[in-house]
C-alpha cells in the first residue's frame, strides 16, 4: 500500500470501538462524526475478509469481542486485500483520512516549571479536527499565569 495511512493504522482506527474501554474514552479522542465513521470502516473491513479462511474469521471474532490478539491475523490479510483491489484501498483510505481529521487533541497545562501557577483554561470545540494547546514546556523564575478560551465550532 502506497498511501501513508498503512494497513495496521487502518485496523487499529476500525477495531477502536471493540478494544477501547469505554464509549467515553473514543469520545475524548474523536468527534461525534468520526467515531460514527468507525463502524463504517470496519464493516468494509469485515465484509471483505469474512469467510477468507476459519482463522481470519476467529480473527474478526475475536476483535469484535475486544480481544486485540486477532490485530496482526487481520492486518497481514487485510494488506494482500488492499494491494490486490486499488479500489477497495482507496475507499477504506478516505474512511481512514475522514476518522482521523475528526481527532480531538487537548492540551491544558503540561511541562510547566514555575513558582506559582494560575490556569483559568475554557476549551470548547466543535467540528472536523481539532487540536488545542493551552500551554506547554513554559519555564518561568516567577509565577505564570495562563488565561486560554478557546471556542471551536
């Protein structure tokens, strides 16, 4: 596969419904409109292998109950798929590209070195991706104080 979102980032962005915790962990990292696009990616994952062989159909079984040790069946089946049908690839790819523009990336206050710190930090966020970083690796002799508001829609 030629495209940066290799096979194994594939899996692992299907398989996140089954092998997460919680619902509450996928919505920390992902969108509402990312995490409904999960399923729709491993259902074509699913559909194009299921009945390959017995051990790539345990392999589905088990990740689908939420145990990780059927990843590397599937991802090494799922490789020969994708290199054999370009047209499949490019449909999981864009799936893959559309889950992963929905990541939510939050930072508050992280590597902060200084005598006092005050942090009154409002993050809001809406939409495709988002990223946001209310402070990181300040080193201050002094206090630091950071006031962030972020809305996002």
């Amino acid at each position: 596969m030629a495209d940066p979102l290799t096979t194994s980032v594939l899996v692992g962005l299907a398989v996140q419904k089954f092998v997460e915790s919680s619902a509450g962990d996928l919505a920390e990292k992902f969108t509402t409109d990312a995490i409904a696009k999960i399923p729709q990616l491993w259902q074509q994952i699913k559909h194009k292998l299921q009945g390959k062989s017995p051990k790539v159909d345990e392999a589905l079984m088990k990740l689908e109950s939420g145990d990780r040790s059927g990843i590397d069946t599937v991802t090494k089946n799922l490789d020969v798929v994708l290199d054999e049908d370009e047209t499949f690839a490019e449909i999981l790819q864009k799936l893959a590209q559309e889950i992963n523009a929905g990541q939510i990336s939050q930072v508050g206050l992280d590597g902060i070195t200084a005598n006092r710190v005050g942090a009154d930090i409002d993050q809001k966020a809406k939409g495709d991706r988002v990223e946001q970083i209310g402070a990181t690796d300040v080193n201050a002799t002094g206090d630091a104080v950071f006031k962030v508001k972020q809305t996002i829609d």
